[in-house]
C-alpha cells in the first residue's frame, strides 16, 4: 500500500535554474540598455525564464538597488505616470563579470559531464560546428579543405590496400 506522502513525490526531479541565476541575467540585460522594470521583464521573458512573479522581481530590483548593483531614476518625460528606469553600476558590472568566470568555470564541468554521459555528443564540437557555419567561408578555404580530406581518405586507403597486398604475400 502506498502513502500519501508517497503519492505527492514527484517521480521525476524537478530541476530549474538555480533564484541567483536571475541576477546575473538581470545586471546583463541592464548592461545593454537602460529601461523601466516591466521591459525588463518582458526581456527576462523572451530570453526563456518563463514564470517570473511580479511582486518578487520588483523586490529583487529594489534589493539590488541597495546592494548598489543597480541604480533607478524616476522618469517623469511620458505622459502616463512616472516610472522608474534601471541601470546597471560599476559594482553591478564587477559582480556580472564574477557570475561570467563561474559560469565560464561551471560550463567546463557541464561538457565534461555530458562526454561522459553521451560520448556521441560533444558541447564543444556543437559550438565549435556553430562558429564554423556562423563564419563565411572562401571558395578557397572550401576547396583546400575538401581537397585535404580526399587526399587524406586516398591515403588512408592506399595504406590499408598495400598492407592487404602484403599479408596476402605472406600468407603464399
């Protein structure tokens, strides 16, 4: 028989992205333009964090603000009510330059793991596929490479039948 306590466990781990991890990308959008706290939402949303809870960003904002990671002004210039538009401060810029290192740091531990787990994939060989079809490449470079991996497999081929040749001899 089965409890109810046992009932309300998940079967599966429900993992998301860690609460700090909002700040970071908060102090990243902020670092790219200045902007009122329901635009940066809208940001945070389109960037993939998909359930933000009002009341706790504005709190988050303001809790920045006190720790100097942000700085708010009061915009009066629109006709509707005034509100207030975010900036990211020196201090906010050390602090997302932290949060780079260690998640520069953590993605190294995260690569490692998935070629452990999946030796088939490999972050690195996705990013570096990434920059190689994002990078223009010249008709040369396109034909030197092709031309590079045909020698290459000739070779490879040429060897593998000489060596056939060779022990077929032997065997006689």
């Amino acid at each position: 028989m089965v409890s109810k306590e046992e009932k309300k466990k998940p079967t599966s781990p429900s993992i998301g992205a860690p609460k700090n991890f909002l700040i970071p990308l908060m102090l990243l959008h902020l670092r790219e333009f200045h902007t009122h706290g329901y635009e940066l939402m809208e940001k945070l949303t389109k960037f993939g964090i998909e359930s933000l809870d009002h009341g706790n960003f504005y709190r988050l904002l303001r809790q920045l603000e006190k720790e100097n990671l942000v700085t708010s002004v009061w915009d009066t210039s629109s006709g509707g009510p005034a509100k207030r538009i975010y900036s990211i401060t020196e201090a906010g810029e050390k602090y997302l330059d932290m949060w780079a290192h260690s998640l520069s740091e953590y993605q190294k531990l995260l690569n490692q793991f998935f070629n452990l787990y999946n030796p088939f994939f490999s972050a690195n060989t996705t990013n570096s596929k990434q920059k190689d079809e994002a990078a223009p490449k010249s008709a040369s470079t396109r034909t030197n490479s092709a031309s590079s991996k045909a020698k290459s497999q000739a070779a490879s081929s040429k060897s593998k039948s000489t060596r056939k040749t060779k022990q077929s001899k032997s065997k006689e």
